[in-house]
C-alpha cells in the first residue's frame, strides 16, 4: 500500500459505491426519495477518485483501468455540479495521463 493512504477507508467506499443500493419508498420518505434522484453519485465519483489516488497498480487489473475510473467520475462529478472535486480529478487524470479535451 502506498504512504499516506487509508486502505480501509478507500476499500469501504467503493465497495460502497459499487454496492447496487435498494430503493424501498415507505409512506413518509417515498416522495423525497423520488426527487433526489440518482443519489449517491457524489460517493460513488469520490470513492473512484480515492481508489484511484491510493490504491496501488497491482490492485487494479487491467491497465487502462485507473484512466477509466478517473474519467467516470469525472463526467459524474460534472453531472451533479460539484465543481470542488472536479480540479482534484482532473489533475490525478493528468498525472496519468488521460485528460479529456476541455476540463
């Protein structure tokens, strides 16, 4: 593992993330759920951005697959607007090398 990282923490988001989430409406939170819509796309991007950051190469299989996950969440941080995260991303997507056309 690399100096400074928090496996566990990473691990536990993206499983997290990654885990199909159950979308149950009961009578009182039903409607509210309805118009969130596609919650948990924040944790999700952040949880490949982490994954990405920490975990090392030989953890990830294929060797384009830290470009794809940095590009994944980058175009769901665009989605939902959070324009803090989306420098951090970017920069990580240089560093390895895949940065979209026009961030």
């Amino acid at each position: 593992m690399m100096a400074g990282a928090a496996p566990r923490r990473t691990q536990q988001l993206l499983d997290g993330s990654l885990r199909p989430r159950l979308n149950r409406s009961s009578i009182i939170c039903g409607k509210e759920r309805a118009l969130e819509g596609g919650g948990g796309e924040g944790e999700r991007a952040v949880a490949l951005v982490m994954a990405c950051k920490h975990l090392p190469a030989a953890v990830l299989a294929a060797p384009g697959e830290r470009a794809g996950m940095l590009a994944q969440a980058a175009a769901m941080l665009q989605k939902i607007g959070h324009r803090s995260r989306l420098p951090h991303c970017y920069h990580l997507m240089k560093s390895v090398g895949t940065l979209p056309s026009a961030p």
